[in-house]
C-alpha cells in the first residue's frame, strides 16, 4: 500500500514539474518575442535542475528529455534562424537536429544531482545551478561542433560567441540563484 502511495505522489510531483516547465517555456518565449534576438535565453532548464537535486537523476533525465522534445516541438512551430539545429522537422534540420535538441537536456537532468551530492550545502546548491545551465550550452554547443561542423564555418562563430558570452552567463546566474533559493524548501518538504 505504502508503495502505491509513493508511486502515485511522485507521479503527481513529475506532472507538477511538467506543468511548471510548460507554464516557464510559454512565458519566456512569450517575453522574449518583444525581442528580436537569433537565440534566446532559456529558463525551462530551471525545473530539471531542481528536480534532478530534489528527486534524483531518473526523475532529472526524464524532466530533460521532456525540455528537449518542448525544444524540438517549439522549434518546428516558431521558426528562427536556428531552427534547424534544433528540429528535424523545418529546412535544414536532420536527425541530429533531435540528438542536439534532446541529449544536452537529459544530461541537465543528471549532472546537478551529482553535484550537490559531493557538496552538500549552500555552495552545492548554487554550483548545481549554475553546472545545469552550462550543461545545457557547453553540450549543444558541442553537439552543434561535430554534428553540424558547416555550421562554424558559414558564420555562426559569431553566434556562438554572443551566446557563450552572453545568453549561458545570464542562464548560468539565474539558474545559480534560483536553485539556491527554491531547492531548499522542496528538499525539507519532501522529508
């Protein structure tokens, strides 16, 4: 019985989780539409961090692999520039369009956790945040590197530099503070 109950609570916290990554990811790129930018920030990656600390790394790859199919879905339907990088599914895109949309994601979901395992405190928390943000950039850009290596050579070093140095700093902070302040309550609340 006891089991069940655990079963059906985490499920409700995942659907929870899912739903706050929806709400986050709509009003972001809500925002962020007033803005005529090639990429913009993202903040859907706050979720998976805090509950890759908070539930563990499972529970983590599952909320990334979800971030990264709201990434190819989003791409597919609000077309930029980078669109092919991301999906599959639009002009340029291929296969690997979903491998750099979806991987770097999953990675969020797991690498926090480890983190704040090895350091358990207020640092932990912070370097967990800001370790999930620069997941996120350090593998897309990666994947992008040796899936899509035109890509470096048609221009996009450019692009690549202004969101190293701008967008993954902004994400890394955000995520650094955010973490620190919310993950505490939801680890005493799951005691």
């Amino acid at each position: 019985m006891m089991n069940k109950k655990n079963k059906a609570n985490q499920t409700a916290q995942l659907a929870l989780l899912i739903a706050t990554m929806v709400v986050i990811e709509v009003l972001s790129q809500t925002i962020f539409a007033a803005f005529v930018l090639p990429i913009k920030p993202t903040l859907t990656h706050i979720p998976v961090i805090i509950a890759s600390i908070v539930y563990g790394p499972k529970i983590g790859a599952y909320l990334g692999g979800f971030m990264g199919i709201m990434s190819i879905i989003r791409n597919t339907i609000i077309y930029s520039v980078s669109s092919y990088l991301f999906s599959p599914f639009v002009e340029g895109g291929t296969w690997v369009s979903a491998v750099i949309a979806i991987v770097p994601r999953v990675l969020i979901g797991i690498f926090p956790y480890f983190v704040y395992k090895l350091v358990q405190n207020r640092i932990g928390l912070t370097l967990s945040g800001i370790l999930g943000a620069f997941t996120n950039t350090f593998f897309v850009l990666l994947g992008i590197y040796f899936l899509i290596p035109n890509f470096y050579s048609a221009g996009g070093k450019t692009l690549m530099a202004t969101i190293f140095t701008t967008n993954s700093v902004a994400e890394m902070v955000i995520a650094g503070l955010l973490t620190l302040s919310i993950t505490p309550v939801l680890l005493r609340l799951k005691k």
